[in-house]
C-alpha cells in the first residue's frame, strides 16, 4: 500500500512556457502564478506530484495555509502506516478516506465539503459506526442501517430524499472498501446496498409572454440593484450559463463581431468551470442585444471588469414571479429555460449539450428534454401531406 509522504524541495518544471507562469519563492514547495498573484504549493505525496490551490495572494497567509497542509499530510502519512492494522475502526478508515480525496488534485473543494456534510449525517443515523471495527460489520448490519436511514427524515420532515440516499451509501461503500484493499477485511459489506433511483424534477418554466413580463417586473422593481438583477436573469436564460459561470464573465469573453461568449469560470481550477474545460457559446439575438446594450452604457469599463453586477437576484425572482402570477423558479432553472427554448426552435439534443458544457454526448439533456423532441417531431409530422 502506498505511504503520504512529503517532499521538501520543489522541482519547477523546464518548460519555458509553464516556467514564466510561476514565480519561486523562499519558501520550498510554495509558488507564485504571474498573472493572478496566487500563491500553490507543489510537493510530492505517494510518488505523486501535488499541487493546492491555497486561495491568496497574500504571503503571510499562504505561509499559514502551507504549514497547515503539511500537517495533514504528515497526519495521513501516519494513518497510511496504520491501515493495515486489524483494529481499524470505521472512523480511522473515514479519516483515511477524507485525507485521500483532499490529496486528489482533481477531486474539487466543493466536492470534499459535500462528502463532509455526507459523513456526518451518516455517523449521526449510526452513533455507534465511528467507534465499531471494521472487521466486526456485517452485510446486515450495513442493510439494517440503510433502511432506516431511508425512512429518516430529511428537509420538511419528509424521508430522506433519493440522491442523498445514494450519496450516503456510496461513501459507505468506499470507505469499508478502503479497509479491504488494506486486507483489514476480505468482504466489502455494504456492497449489497442498492442505489435508489432518482426521479428527475418536473420543469414548470414559464412561457415567453411570462418571461417577458417576469423580466420587466424585475427591471422596474425601484431597488438599487433592480436592473442588474435583471440583466443577471437575461443572460443567464439567454446563454445558459450556470450561475457560478456568470459570475467571472468579463467583457473580454465576448466577442460581438463573431457572435460567440466564452465561458471560462472562475480562474482558480477548483472552482472554475463544472468540469474545468473552457468552452464557447453562441451569442443568440437575445444575448447579442443584451450585451450591446449593457456595454453601451458602461463604455468606460476595461475589458477585465464583470459584465454583471450582481452575484445573485433569487429573492427579485421570487417576488416577480408572484406578482405575474408564474412558478417560483431558480437561476438553474434559467439555464433549462434557455435550453428548452433552443430545443423548441429545431437545435438539436446533442448541439444543445455541447452549448451547456455537458462531457455526456447529450445523454443527460436528452434524460432532460427529450420530450420536446418529441412534441417538435409531432408537430412538424402534422404539417407533411402525402
């Protein structure tokens, strides 16, 4: 089984072109990106190399954050040493799992708080798994569990919804398997616990006369914000954006002459684009307009300034939709209405996914809104005449 250990010196890559984005600095392992001032640190742990995102620019706190991450890993190289040990709890072998997927570089921060927020809702249904062997647990003890925490409670007091169902018994499974490969245990226990089905979420968008009047009641609203909230909704209905996405569109990502944005996300890779790859989007009439019109009267801003001013506008939202009288509706829920939009015009399924960033070939969006293709096929079967 391989150990985490840490490497005290920093070997920079000789490529010269990776080599003048970063600067050394007098501390091993810590670097310095050029362009964004952050600082990484870059070591070696297991026989692989590392790099952490430790999100400042400022040097004292990047010094902190290096000697904190040092710790952890010493701390994992240590758990590393005692997985084999036949006593392992199944709360040594959370922790060995945790320091693992903070030590995968491609496992993103927002991930590894969700698998927190999981492992804590499973040792609060089982109180007494944090403390019990490994090797003492049962495929009845592991089917016993998940069926009651099925039924628990969730949000609104009805029984646990299916995706944290699943997400509960995957981090079961994964981290009993660990003690496995660590030959604590020959047999995986939970490995018989079966995964829920998810039933999608039923869109209720609104219609376009709707929209146009759930816009305008944003637009108007009388707050300080009221018009940037409302052009944060237009763009992203108009370019199927998520919102995290919006958030770091800058006017440089537009180009009005070739009618295409390219979304980027937020320059640090943890929590850049969904699946970190930059990709372009057409500019459809509605958004070529909008940002014309949005950069008319902010002429003065430089190429790197946000287009939108605001980071969020759920609440405007809520109170427009219940004065036009529609379903309450979330910013994700634009991106779907700009997808549904573009399905409903003739796009086809798999162009659509290429547009929103999906990886799948358009398996997901055709999970999602392969019913419109189906209402646009009958409708256009209505009108051949033989």
């Amino acid at each position: 089984m391989s150990v985490l250990r840490s490497c005290s010196t920093v070997r920079l890559v000789k490529n010269s072109k990776t080599a003048q984005r970063w600067e050394k600095t007098r501390l091993q392992n810590l670097v310095r990106h050029q362009r964004t001032g952050g600082y990484y640190a870059r070591f070696f742990s297991g026989g692989k190399e590392i790099w952490k995102a430790l999100k400042t620019t400022h040097f004292s706190v990047a010094e902190a954050r290096l000697n904190e991450l040092h710790k952890d890993h010493k701390k994992a190289a240590r758990n590393a040493v005692d997985a084999g040990s036949a006593k392992m709890t199944f709360g040594g072998a959370l922790a060995l799992y945790a320091e693992r997927r903070a030590a995968d570089t491609e496992v993103k921060e927002s991930t590894r708080k969700h698998d927190a927020e999981v492992a804590k809702a499973v040792l609060k249904s089982w109180p007494e798994l944090a403390e019990r062997e490994v090797r003492r647990l049962l495929p009845a003890d592991c089917m016993e569990w998940a069926m009651r925490y099925a039924g628990s409670p969730g949000r609104g007091g009805k029984s646990i919804s299916a995706t944290r169902y699943n997400a509960a018994i995957g981090l079961v499974r994964n981290t009993l398997q660990l003690a496995v490969e660590a030959g604590v245990m020959y047999h995986n226990p939970a490995v018989g616990l079966k995964r829920r089905s998810v039933k999608g979420k039923a869109l209720k968008l609104p219609t376009r006369k709707q929209f146009a009047a759930f816009v305008a009641e944003i637009r108007n609203g009388g707050g300080r914000d009221s018009r940037n909230c409302a052009d944060l909704v237009e763009g992203l209905a108009y370019t199927g954006c998520r919102i995290g996405e919006a958030r770091e569109i800058c006017w440089g990502h537009i180009n009005i002459p070739r009618q295409q944005l390219i979304v980027h996300g937020h320059p640090d890779p943890e929590i850049a684009t969904k699946n970190g790859l930059i990709r372009p989007v057409p500019l459809i009439p509605a958004a070529e307009a909008l940002f014309k019109t949005m950069r008319k009267t902010r002429k003065s801003e430089p190429e790197t300034a946000k287009v939108f001013l605001v980071r969020e506008c759920q609440k405007s939202m809520d109170r427009a939709a219940g004065i036009v009288g529609m379903n309450r509706i979330t910013h994700h829920d634009l991106r779907h209405l700009f997808a549904t939009v573009c399905i409903e015009a003739g796009t086809d399924i798999p162009t659509v996914s290429r547009w929103l960033g999906h990886q799948d070939g358009g398996a997901l969006a055709m999970k999602t809104y392969g019913h419109l293709r189906d209402e646009h096929s009958k409708s256009q079967a209505a009108k051949v005449q033989f």
